[in-house]
C-alpha cells in the first residue's frame, strides 16, 4: 500500500511505540508491577518492554518504589492536574445534553450542588413548546428537585437532615411532597441503588423529571443531569423507560471527565 494506512492516510513514524508505551502506562495503573508482570499483561516481547520502561522513567511517567517494583510516576499526576483545570464541565456536557433533548424532545438540565443548593449550570430546551420554569444561574432546594436528588445519591447521612433544612428555610412547601424525611430516605434509598432520581412534582405542580449523577474521575458526584417535561408528557412508565437513558447519558459525561465507572 506504499507506506499508506487502510485510512488512505499518512502512517505516523513512531505511533505504534507510542501506544506500546500507552499499554505499559496502562498496565502499570492495572496493577502490574515488574518487567516480567508487563510483558505478560501487554503481550510485548521483554526487550520491547524494558526499553519502553526505561524511557518512561526517564520522562518521570514511571517510578521505582522502595520494594523495588514499578508505579506511575510524578510527570503524570502533573498532567492529570493541568488536565483537570482545563476542563470545562459545562463544555464537556453540552454535546450530550444536545443529544438527549433531541432524543426525548423534553427540556435538559445541568446542575451542580453549590452552598448547599442545586445550581443550575445549562439547559436546553426541549420542542414541545413548554417552558419549564429555570435558567443557567438559578437556585433550587435540593430536595426539592430530581437533580438536587441526584446530587445527594452518594451521601445517605445528609438525606434526612437537607429534607428537613430545605423545609425549614423555604417560604413555600412543595404541594406535592414525602410524608416526612423517613420517607424522603426510604426513596433516596431506591433512587442510588437504580441510578437515577425523580421529582415527582415536588418543586413545580406538574413538572416531573429524570436525574442522574454525573462524577469525576475520583468517583465523587461534581454535577447532574435532569430530563424535565410536563406531567403529560411523563407518565410513570415514561419515566422508568427513561431513567437507564439518562443514567447512561451521565455515565458518559463522566467517562469523558475521566471516571473509569468504578
């Protein structure tokens, strides 16, 4: 093919060493911590290896330890911090909320937990021709909302105590809403072991919507998703159709933040 690719495009001189050296990284984070733990792991020959090894010491990526076997080294936490303050959330998102509002039609939200608030960060608007009551900036209680829900899924010790605090300081109680903060607990109980969230018209009479975390590459929860329409247009069913969608869509904003989904 004269030195062409099946692309019809240049082959890059070094590339397979390149992604041989990638491999190594990998096997490295995998758990794989001497030569011969490589060359099984990565399938290369053992001089392959330890070439590679040794030029990835020297760029600090790898680390000799005290016991003598292999790590990650410095040079990639460094990248992995400037990596991370180049990230743009919002950004990241937008595509896949695009994506999910022409798929459902229905009005999407991003939102962040900020001061103890669900701080809504985007939002796209759905083609039913309904306005769903929110803006990029505003502020909802959390309890109050699916995406404020979503927000809290990792954290059992606060659910009971911000159903109370969110009670206590709004001026208004939702119309619709749990007969106590137990209760509250028992769905917040529900909604983390199935992945996603509902209001179920608790903070507008006749919105309801499907939430799910979105996380870091650390795991934690940073932002959440929502799927927003009129009760007309999310029955029930709808919305259990709906959930494993949207949780897969906040599953994928979080792969792309860095979040391997352990």
């Amino acid at each position: 093919m004269n030195g062409m690719t099946r692309t019809d495009e240049p082959a890059v001189p070094g590339a397979q060493t390149l992604i041989n050296g990638i491999a190594v990284l990998r096997a490295v984070a995998a758990g794989s911590r001497t030569l011969a733990d490589l060359t099984t792991m990565t399938g290369l020959s053992r001089s392959t290896t330890h070439r590679l090894v040794q030029a990835l010491r020297a760029e600090r990526m790898l680390r000799d330890t005290v016991e003598g076997t292999l790590a990650l080294g410095p040079a990639l936490i460094e990248l992995g911090f400037q990596a991370r303050e180049d990230i743009s959330i919002p950004a990241v998102a937008r595509p896949y909320l695009l994506d999910l509002s022409d798929e459902t039609r229905d009005t999407i939200h991003l939102a962040a937990e900020d001061n103890g608030e669900t701080l809504y960060l985007d939002k796209v608007r759905g083609n039913r021709n309904i306005e769903i009551r929110s803006w990029p900036g505003c502020r909802m209680p959390l309890t109050y909302t699916g995406i404020g829900k979503a927000l809290l899924l990792d954290r059992p010790d606060r659910w009971e105590r911000q159903y109370l605090d969110d009670r206590a300081r709004m001026e208004r109680q939702p119309e619709h809403d749990y007969s106590g903060a137990t209760a509250f607990a028992r769905a917040m109980g529900r909604y983390a072991r199935q992945g996603f969230a509902f209001d179920l018209e608790e903070n507008e009479p006749g919105v309801r919507c499907i939430a799910a975390p979105v996380r870091d590459a650390s795991g934690a929860i940073v932002c959440a998703i929502s799927v927003s329409s009129f009760k007309t247009f999310m029955p029930t069913d709808r919305m259990r159709q709906l959930g494993p969608l949207v949780r897969d869509t906040a599953d994928a904003i979080s792969r792309d933040l860095g979040w391997n989904g352990r």
